[in-house]
C-alpha cells in the first residue's frame, strides 16, 4: 500500500543532482560527516556499536546486514541534498505545483438524490500550488499519514470533482483504499 508521505518524498528525491553514495562505507562516511564527526551519534541512530561504524568509516566492512543496509540509506536519503530538497519543495509550493497519479477508492458525501457509491477511480492531475503547499507542511510538521489523506482528498476534490468551484457545489470527498500512489514535480 502506498502513502502518502512516501510519495512526497519520492518525488522530492526526484530533483536530485547527484545520486546518494552507493558503498557502505561512503553512505557511512556521510552520515558521520552529518553528525560533526561524531561516530557515536551515527551509532546511536542506526541502533550499531560506535566500534562498528569506525570500521565501515575505514572500509574493514564492506557488506552490512540487509536490515542495517535500509536503515543506512533512508537515513542517508533523508539528509541527502538538502538545499536542492529545499529548492524544489519551494518550487512546488509558490509556482509549479505538483503532478498526482492516485489509483484509489473513492467516497462521497453529496446533495440527496445523487449517488454517493465509493468506486476506485484512476486520476491525473496537476495539483496547484497552494495544494502542494499544504502537503508539503503538513508533511514537515510530522502529520500522521491519515491527515496527509485528508488533505490529498480535498486537494482532489476541489481540482478533480469540484473543478475549481464549477460544479458539484457541497461534494466532500473520502479518500479511502490507496491502490497506487505517485507525485511529481
């Protein structure tokens, strides 16, 4: 199942210059360089011994057990380019916006005498900028990925099934059974 969040931050990643470091020890390295030289915080983070991460900073380790090798690179994709990360969060925020393809199940909340059976629906859309604006800051404030939802469903629902305040005056939209998720910027 595919959130939210995840999504943000894969399309932030997205507007990468330069890839993350591949090795071990260089993705190691990086994290230490991050934390002012300091092994024991890289250690404490990745829940190893201060001794082990010496030894991948010096490349006596080579090959980290897989659940170690995930957490060493989120944490190096979470701190990787933060300026570039910046720049085009703010891109997306004040004039760009930010693309959506949801494959999910969609509810409504509509006037009488009009159907309101959730069906999964395929949607491609251009959120404007004030849309992406309130995802990227909910996602920076550590909201729980159930008001990330609310706000993409509102988001679509204004653009999508309101269409700019055009139509369908009064429909509320439940984003439920997220199928496929994916931003761009």
């Amino acid at each position: 199942m595919a959130t939210i969040g995840e999504g943000l931050d894969k399309a932030v990643q997205g507007a990468f210059t330069r890839p993350i470091p591949k090795t071990a020890g260089a993705q190691m390295r990086y994290l230490v360089k991050q934390h002012q030289r300091s092994t024991r915080r890289v250690a404490e983070l990745l829940g190893i011994s201060q001794r082990t991460v010496e030894r991948y900073v010096k490349n006596q380790l080579k090959r980290p057990r897989p659940e170690l090798a995930d957490r060493l690179e989120r944490e190096v994709r979470s701190r990787w380019q933060p300026q570039i990360r910046a720049k085009a969060k703010k891109t997306a925020a004040t004039t760009a916006g930010i693309m959506i393809d949801v494959r999910a199940r969609f509810g409504y909340t509509a006037a009488p005498g009009s159907t309101d059976d959730a069906r999964v629906r395929h949607l491609t859309l251009a959120l404007p900028p004030d849309h992406a604006a309130r995802l990227f800051q909910a996602r920076e404030a550590g909201s729980p990925e159930d008001q990330l939802r609310q706000i993409a469903a509102e988001a679509l629902g204004e653009v999508y099934f309101r269409d700019n305040g055009r139509r369908a005056h009064g429909l509320e939209v439940e984003l439920t059974d997220l199928l496929n998720l994916e931003f761009e910027l």
